[in-house]
C-alpha cells in the first residue's frame, strides 16, 4: 500500500536536492564537479509573441549555461527593441525570409521555435538544416506525420531537438508521477486530467483560426495528454471525443470545447477537458488503494496538490530556465533530452486520434 514515510522523506531530499542543483548549478551533477563549458550556448527566439516577452526572454537571460543570442521576428522594430534590451548585435536579427541564413552565425547554437502551431515543423525543420539545435514550442506539430518529419531532421543534422513541455522540470509534478509509476497506491485505474481558462480571443486572432492550429486542444489540450501518460505511465490505446461551441461568432472555424476520453489496454479510462470557457487545472488520478491529486496542476509556479500519503507541494521553480539549462547540458554531454521529439510525436498519435474521433464519433485507435 503506501511507501513509507521514511522512504518518501528520502526522495522528496534528493529529488529537491538533486534536480534542483543537477539542473541549475552548471558545473554540479549527483555530487560531481563537471569542468566549466568554454562558453555559454547563444540561443535565438523564433517569434517574439507573448510567451517571448514575459516568460523566455528572462529564462534564457537567466541561464546558467545559455544566453540570448538572436531573434527571429517579422516586426523589425520589435526585433531591434529585443536586442537593445538584451545586448546581441543586430546582426544576429533575422526575419522569416533570411531565417534559412543563421547557419553562418556562429552565436547561436540553439534556436527556440515560439511561432504560431502551423509553423512548428517548418521553422523547426528550417533550424536543423542550418544546424542548429532546436525546442519547440508544444505541442510538437499538427500531426503525428510531421512530427515524425521534425525528429527525422534532427537525426539528420546530428542535431538535439527537444519539446517545450516545462513541466517536467516542475518538483510537484514530478512527484505526482513518481507515485503513480511507482504505484505507490496501487495502480492508477481511474485518471481525470483538464486545464481551461475563461477568456474570449480576439476574432482575428490565429488561435481561432484551423489553418494555423488554432484551438484549445492543440494550445491547451497536450498538458492534460502529458499529465494522464505520465501518472499512468505508459500509453494509451484508444480514444474518444466530443466538441461544443458556446461562442460561435468567434469560432467560426473550429470548436471551441474539447472533451475526450483515453481508454488503456488494461481498462483504465481518463476523462479530459480544454477549452476557453471555464477555468479549471486539475489532475485526478484514482487508484486501487488511494489517489493522486494537483490542483492547480500547470502552473508556471506554484503547482500543488495532494495524496493518500499528504501535501504534494514544493519551492516554486523556474521551470523555463530549468528546461533551456537541461537542453544546454544534454548538448554539452552529448544526452537526450527527457523532453526529446519522440515526446512530443507521442502526444501527437493522441491528438490525431482525438480529431479522427471528433470526426468519426466513434472510439479510434491510437497510432
């Protein structure tokens, strides 16, 4: 039944200690002494739209082993504002018609893909060819097929090619997911995973637009996607899904609700939600002799919740900085990234099934 209070205290200390330290601490990894890197990796933003401006521009600025680099925008008067504000040369700017020429930049070495969802596969594609390492932005492409395409690239280029899935450098979620793969309750039966916000996009906004990968379950859905596998801790067979528009002048493209349901070989079932109309953040997972609970489960800090066992809640972390800084040292050490392609082409199998369920309206397998 329950690990013992012993045994949890123990690695609640050392995942604190070493995931804290072995992340953010370049030079320190389970207690070794690593020689200090020539440099730091000089990182470039592909699109410099909100989550640029508020959250990774400080992250990478942050970094223990990164420093921003470049940009690559489509407003040069904004391009030129980035680099006043962080000190590269504006030679390191590009735009989306010369972005195929960074391959002759020395300074950067990794580029971060933050562009609209329909562009994931080609900006990240373009980035590999010129010879750079890449993370892109979640979710990982439009479908499973250019996922594929992404991680086929990457192999080519002998590149590292990494998803934006912050979460996993988040001490609170990790800990959720060591309980349910460890089945410290019993194996997890029963999962219930969503995240919404209430909000109204604007009406030309492209998150409202199906050619550009609008959509909550593109935008939003991958987080309860990744929490239901990693609680569980494999994959799931089969799903099933629904849709509702409250809104429709300004979801005249593509829904505005997302339900679906993951159904696993061993029967274990997972009830999901996305979507812009009520706010919720949770994940639920019941199992045969407890359960696991965050709530809110997503948060860029401050991610929390509970178990049989008590309070699952740590130090907030940086999670962005911890997620540049663990690609920096994957690159270093010649490491896969924890958050590599084969990641995100996971979710991908997931979210094709679900709009071939939409579709269909019947149960589909997955991949």
């Amino acid at each position: 039944m329950n690990e013992s209070s012993h045994s949890r205290r123990h690695f609640i200390r050392n995942t604190a200690l070493v995931s804290i330290a072995g992340m953010t601490s370049p030079f320190i990894v389970l207690g070794k002494t690593m020689p200090e890197p020539k440099k730091k990796l000089g990182v470039a933003l592909v699109g410099l739209g909100n989550y640029s401006k508020s959250i990774l521009g400080k992250a990478v600025s942050e970094s223990e082993l990164c420093y921003l680099a470049g940009v690559v925008s489509g407003s040069p008067a904004k391009a030129k504002a980035w680099s006043k504000q962080y000190g590269f040369p504006e030679k390191n700017i590009y735009d989306y018609n010369n972005f195929p020429n960074i391959t002759e930049n020395k300074d950067i070495d990794i580029v971060y893909v933050v562009t609209p969802n329909s562009l994931h596969a080609t900006h990240t594609v373009t980035a590999l060819e010129a010879g750079k390492h890449v993370i892109c932005e979640k979710p990982m492409a439009m479908t499973a097929a250019e996922a594929m395409l992404m991680i086929e690239a990457a192999k080519k280029a002998n590149r590292k090619l990494a998803i934006g899935y912050r979460m996993h450098y988040d001490l609170s979620f990790n800990e959720a997911k060591r309980l349910g793969q460890r089945k410290a309750f019993g194996p997890v039966n029963y999962i219930e995973a969503s995240l919404g916000y209430s909000f109204a996009p604007a009406e030309d906004s492209w998150k409202v637009k199906k050619s550009m990968g609008g959509g909550s379950l593109y935008n939003l859905g991958v987080y309860p996607i990744q929490s239901a596998r990693h609680v569980k801790g494999s994959e799931p067979a089969f799903a099933t899904a629904q849709t509702a528009t409250k809104r429709k002048d300004i979801f005249k493209e593509i829904p505005e609700i997302f339900t679906w349901q993951l159904e696993w070989s061993d029967g274990t079932l997972c009830n999901c939600y996305s979507g812009p109309v009520a706010f919720i953040d949770r994940l639920y997972a019941g199992c045969t002799d407890g359960f696991i609970e965050l709530n809110p489960a997503t948060q860029f800090n401050g991610v929390k919740g509970s178990s049989t066992a008590g309070e699952i809640e740590f130090e907030p972390v940086f999670q962005q900085k911890l997620q540049v800084d663990d690609f920096a040292r994957c690159i270093l050490e010649n490491k896969e990234s924890i958050v590599g392609g084969p990641e995100g082409w996971k979710d991908m199998l997931i979210i094709d099934a679900i709009y071939k369920a939409i579709a269909s309206g019947k149960r589909e397998k997955i991949g």
